[in-house]
C-alpha cells in the first residue's frame, strides 16, 4: 500500500497567507460551515473563502460577538454552536439539516487549549469533550449533506505530541494534567480524519487533519504572561519572542488549503502542515515536526471512533 504521508509540491509553504492559497480560485457557489469562524484562524479562514465565493455559516458558542466580528464580511451566516454542549450541537446540526443546501466544506476549528480542569457532558474531560466530541457528533449529524463531494478538515496540532490517547484513563480521572489533556484531544482530532476518510470515501467524504502552527490567539487565553514566557513564546516583558511563531493569515492557511487544494484530490485521511502533507515524525529528527505514528494509526482511528460513538450514542455510518 501507498503512504501518502509525506510532502507533495504544493507550491507552498510556512509562509503563505491564507488568500494566496485560494489565488486564482473561483468557489462560488460552495457552501463551508466553519467552527469558530469568528475568531483567531476561524477569522481568517472565514475571510480567505468569503473572499473566494464561498458562503461560510459560522458556529459560535457566543452568536452576538461572532456576529459582531464578520459584520464587514460578506456571505457570512452565524448560528449558536456550543460544542461541549450535544444538545447545542444537535440544535445546530437540526437547523443546517433543515436548510437541505450540500456542505461542500466542514472546517473543525474551533476549540479550547490547556484549561483548568473541567467537566461537560457525563463527566467527561472539556477539552476532549469539545475538541473531539463536540465536532465528531456534528459531522454524523449533518453527514446526509457532506455526501457527494465535501471536505472535513479537522484542526489538530503538534501538541499531539504531548499524548496518545490515554485508553486507561482518558477522561484523566486519577489527575488532570492539561497540556496532556490538550495533547490527546489534538490526536483525537487527527485519528477522527483517519476513520472518516475510511467511512466516507465511498460516498465522497474525504477528510484531513492540520498543524496550523504556532500563532498568537484567543487560543492561549487560559495561559499566563508568566507561562508563556517559560514556554520561550514571550520575553520578560510580554512581548513575542519566538520567531517561528506566525501571524494569524498565515496559521489559517494550512487549513484553507486543506479545505480547496486539487492537489489533495484523491487523497484523504492525511495530516499537514506548513500548506502541505506532514513528514512522520520519526523521520523529522526534531521535535514537535511532523505526525505521530499513533496519530495516524487506522486502528486506533477505529478504536476512537468506536469509543467516540458508544460515548454520544452517535455515529453508526
């Protein structure tokens, strides 16, 4: 069998913008629903495919700010999504059912890093709960619409590095630990690519993960000044101090080109970074580079995906 996991001539790289991707490419008509698309990468997601023709309906725990935020945007549509919440997530998912539009995108983006400990649902770990399962209850949902040719595009990290799935203790009952929490809840993200690509395929579904890289969001606002800079992202006196790190046109590009890019036509199930296919990790030979062989591993993708649907009561496709 083919391993496609490896980099391919993409034309782009670290650098690229989210609106050079979609340079000379006409979306009108497409329809995309971006979680988050509000805020952060979500933001400019949001702006690079509204910009293209796309018309993007956006899901935001807080309607009114993420209205607020795109009111100078066109073809933009904001409804209630609260991901830690199912019964939010089935209302979503209801109304864009009710629409009967085909979903040619579904960007998984938004999400939570390293919050204090916390419990949703039935007592599950928040940041597994509304990275993963939020997201993997809204894709079966709306599945009907993403049949005969969609993208899902799931926002991973290289934080998926920190944790494989914790399988003796994934909702961290023994102690919580959040950079653990956020490291397992990023490669739930990347295995729930691996299982869709699998299950949907046959019916046009195909789906990837994504490191956006390292940007400077909401994202972090759990985090202090003070950890931060032990981190080596702030000086002492706040200000940036990683030159890696990027602004925030450029981190939503890797998903905006996941999302259109014909050179992925025919591909699936695949984690990228830097607007191409990831390096496996263990050929990078630095840290925090490339994909996890647990990341990509079909059956623990299966077994997730399992789990995922005993856990919601949700995703027998």
């Amino acid at each position: 069998m083919t391993d496609h996991q490896k980099p391919l001539d993409s034309g782009f790289g670290a650098h690229t913008i989210a609106s050079d991707v979609l340079s000379g490419i006409d979306l009108t008509g497409r329809r995309a629903i971006v979680t988050g698309g509000h805020s952060g990468l979500g933001l400019e997601t949001t702006r690079a495919l509204t910009a293209a023709g796309v018309e993007v309906v956006i899901g935001a725990r807080n309607p009114e700010a993420a209205r607020s935020a795109t009111r100078d945007i066109p073809n933009v549509t904001v409804d209630t999504l609260d991901l830690g919440n199912l019964d939010s997530v089935d209302l979503f998912a209801n109304r864009i059912l009710a629409s009967g539009r085909h979903i040619d995108m579904l960007i998984n983006g938004a999400g939570i890093m390293a919050c204090p400990e916390t419990r949703v649902g039935s007592g599950w770990e928040a940041q597994f709960a509304t990275n993963h399962l939020g997201h993997f209850v809204l894709t079966n949902l709306i599945w009907p619409l993403l049949e005969g040719g969609a993208r899902v595009v799931s926002v991973s990290s290289a934080g998926h590095h920190n944790s494989p799935i914790r399988w003796d203790d994934m909702q961290f009952v023994e102690g919580y630990d959040k950079w653990l929490a956020y490291g397992q809840s990023k490669t739930a993200n990347a295995l729930f690519a691996v299982h869709l690509d699998r299950i949907g395929r046959d019916r046009g579904i195909r789906a990837f993960s994504l490191h956006p890289g390292k940007i400077f969001t909401p994202l972090q606002r759990h985090l202090t000044q003070v950890e931060m800079a032990a981190e080596g992202w702030l000086d002492d006196n706040g200000n940036p101090a990683d030159p890696t790190f990027k602004t925030p046109a450029q981190g939503a590009a890797t998903q905006v080109w996941a999302a259109t890019s014909p050179k992925l036509d025919g591909l699936g199930g695949l984690y990228c970074e830097d607007c191409n296919v990831a390096i496996r990790a263990e050929l990078a030979g630095e840290p925090f580079v490339g994909v996890k062989a647990y990341a990509t591993d079909p059956d623990e993708a299966e077994r997730l995906w399992r789990l995922s649907a005993e856990l919601t009561k949700i995703g027998s496709h």
